[in-house]
C-alpha cells in the first residue's frame, strides 16, 4: 500500500480495540476480542477528528494500535554488548560486566548509542519512553544526564522522555543523598533505587520517601529481580508507602521472587501491593535471560512476576523492554510489539488478550502519568500504528516490521537499515 501525503484523510474500516478508542463511532464491536471498526479522520492539523469529507482509504479491518509507551529501559548502557561481552552467570556478571564498560561512557559514546536507541524506539512506533541513569555521581556531574538533557530537548517533538537516577538503595545512608533528590528535582527526573536482596528495610525505606516527599518526587524502583525467596523488598516497599503515607507515584519493576514465596504467603503479599497503589512493571526478556542462567546447564525457573494474582487484587500491571544489546539481554532493538508478543506467550494471556492488551496501554500510560497517551481519541493528535493483521492472532504471530506509523497525522519514513546498522568496530 503506498501511503504518501495522508494528513486531511479518512481510515475507513480500521480495526481498534474499543477500550483504547475515545469518542468515535464504533461498529461491530466484538466483545469476546474486545476489538470494533472505526473510520479514523485525520484533519489538516495532524489530529483525529470525529468525521470528514476527505478522501478515504480503505484499511479492510486492520488492526490500529496507540503508538506504544516504554516504561523502562536502559539507554545508557544500549548497544555496549559488543564491548562486554554476555555474562557467565545471571544478574550478578551482568552487572560486573556493565560495571567495567563504564568508564568507556564518554559523552560522544552516551549520544551516539542513545540516540541510535531513540531513533530506533521512534520508526518502530514508540511515541513515550522512561529510561534508567546510573547516577553514582551527583546527576549534575553525570555525563548520562547531561546526554540526556540535551537529547529530551532535542526529541521533544517526536518522543515524551523520562528519566530516573537509578542508584543502589543504600546510597540514601550518605550525607549528600538530600543534595542528590535536590538535583534530581531540579533536572526533572525521578527518584530510583536498585534493591538488592537484604539491602531494604524499614528506616531506609521510610527516609527515601521523606526525601521524595520533600521534593516532590516520584520513585521508580528495581526489585526483587532474584528468585531468591528470601528477597522481600516489594512486601517492605508497600509496608512502607502505607506506614509513611506517601503521595507520590511509585512504580516497582522486576519483582520476580514474589513467584517464588510460598502460595500461604502471595494472598497477603499482593493485597499489600495492591494497598499502597503501586505500580509493577514485568520485564520477561532480561528477567527470563537471566535467572537461574549457570554455564552448561539448562534453566529450570523463570522469572517472571505474579502479573495475573496482581491483576487479579487490582494492581496495575504492564511489561516493558528493560535492556536492550547489553549484559543483562543481548537482543531486541527497542519494539514494544516484540516485548508484548513475548509476555502474551510467557505470561499466558493469550485466553483474554481484548482484556490484557488495552490494559497494557492504559497502565503503562498511569505509571508514567502520560494521561494523554495509550489512546486513540477525537481531539488528540494522530499517533497510532497500523499493522497488516485483523485480529489478534494474526497481530502477536508475526514481527511486522513493515508497519506504518502514524505521528501527529503523518506517516513516518521506514528509515532503511542506517539506524539498525551494529557498532562493528566494538566487537570484542
């Protein structure tokens, strides 16, 4: 289909899940998929309008998907694989892998990778995207940040970008760590910590929500990412949020021993989650590359966390692509398709994927307190995804590289291979 110039366009004939679609006129709504037509009206200002007189397309009941919201990754360390190398081990060598490529992060090295990331992230169909910071310096000594910085502002018009200085739990014992929620306010980012099993317990956890309190952040955190079931920080984390009272945002991603912790125990531990508001972030593909990854030996258990009991007791959950060509996962190239084609099939959420798949968007968008996006609505700009499949099955089956993405009425160039090209001179 040659699209050319579309914007003063009518879609006839799309296909959109109804739970995703905000005033249009809906047909045929199927409520076993939860999936309806539509005729998408994309006036000359780039936004979707209830109705027109321009000229149609006929999409014949393809599938329209919002443009995606990826919620937590990695673009610092994107792209370094080649220089680390993949771990022996699990999240341990990965981390002391990333650990000695660090000194290779100059500013040029940080703007090159990151920005081949968000090229990437952008053609495949990305319109909002939070990324992790290592943040062992002040963030204002940080390169990573300053990278960033430059590059939000730079991207403000094609990508919604977040950040969040992601530092090991225990750095709020240090004297400077006010300064460090200062800077991190000032930089409009959030507050993240690592939890490393056996580093979380209830003073430090009480005193890093008083400091977010106090600047007015939101805390973003790395989990129980073990199948260790001795690993409770999610459990303190609510404790916390519900002994404190907190106000802001908190999302919680990984969480992978939970599934661990013995049947008596899950009830009560997802009822505290679902208590204190918080958000759980699944990320299957570095979680399920590393755990329980020992050299020779075949896994016998997988990370993943408990998405349906948390669902279930009315925690909002959603997946997200976490590493991307690093120690931690080697592969993937910054596709949220790819990401949710692997948890339909990992989690198991092929029985209801009309219920799963809007919730994905709807949750991912609250995480991150982008209200605005995760829809396709009469008023908003035109950002949606049109795919070559009419119904689920045939959506997760394939990896559809030759989608069209829509932004703000236009379609985007396909970009040829320029921006998926490797860094071949850092081979090992």
């Amino acid at each position: 289909m040659n699209w050319g110039p579309v914007r003063s366009v009518v879609l006839r004939n799309a296909r959109v899940p109804a739970a995703l679609a905000d005033g249009l006129a809906l047909r045929e709504h199927d409520a076993a998929t939860g999936l309806a037509l539509a005729d998408l009206a994309i006036g000359p200002d780039g936004r979707i309008s209830p109705s027109s007189n321009a000229p149609a397309i006929d999409l014949g009941g393809r599938i329209i998907l919002p443009c995606f919201i990826d919620s937590h990754v990695h673009l610092d360390k994107a792209f370094t694989v080649r220089r680390t190398g993949v771990p022996a081990g699990g999240l341990f060598d990965a981390v002391q892998l990333s650990m000695a490529d660090a000194p290779n992060r100059s500013p040029e090295d940080l703007t090159r990778r990151m920005e081949m990331g968000l090229r990437m992230a952008h053609a495949n169909g990305t319109a909002a995207l939070r990324t992790h910071l290592d943040t062992q310096a002040q963030p204002c000594a940080s390169p990573a940040w300053q990278v960033f910085a430059r590059l939000r502002d730079e991207w403000r018009d094609r990508l919604t970008l977040q950040a969040v200085a992601l530092m090991a739990l225990e750095r709020v014992d240090d004297p400077d760590f006010e300064e460090r929620c200062h800077q991190i306010a000032e930089l409009g980012g959030i507050l993240g910590t690592f939890v490393p099993t056996g580093s979380a317990t209830a003073d430090r956890l009480d005193r890093l929500f008083g400091f977010a309190t106090r600047h007015g952040l939101d805390v973003d955190f790395h989990v129980d990412e073990s199948l260790d079931p001795n690993a409770i920080g999610l459990e303190l984390i609510a404790e916390s949020v519900l002994r404190t009272g907190f106000g802001g945002r908190v999302v919680a991603g990984h969480c992978c021993s939970i599934a661990t912790r013995p049947e008596a125990e899950v009830e009560a531990l997802v009822a505290k989650v679902a208590d204190a508001g918080i958000h759980v972030i699944s990320l299957p593909h570095s979680n399920l590359y590393l755990q329980d990854r020992t050299p020779g030996r075949t896994p016998r258990l997988r990370g993943i966390t408990l998405v349906h009991e948390l669902r279930a007791a009315g925690v909002p959950v959603h997946f997200a692509s976490d590493n991307v060509q690093d120690p931690f996962f080697p592969f993937g190239e910054f596709d949220m398709l790819e990401v949710i084609r692997s948890s339909v099939r990992i989690a198991h959420l092929d029985s209801a994927v009309g219920a799963w798949l809007p919730e994905l968007f709807l949750n991912a968008a609250a995480a991150l307190r982008l209200d605005s996006h995760g829809r396709i609505a009469a008023g908003n700009p035109a950002d949606f995804i049109v795919f070559d499949a009419t119904d689920w099955y045939g959506l997760l089956s394939h990896a559809h590289a030759e989608r069209v993405v829509f932004r703000n009425g236009s379609v985007l160039p396909s970009g040829g291979m320029d921006w998926r090209q490797p860094f071949e001179s850092e081979s090992r």
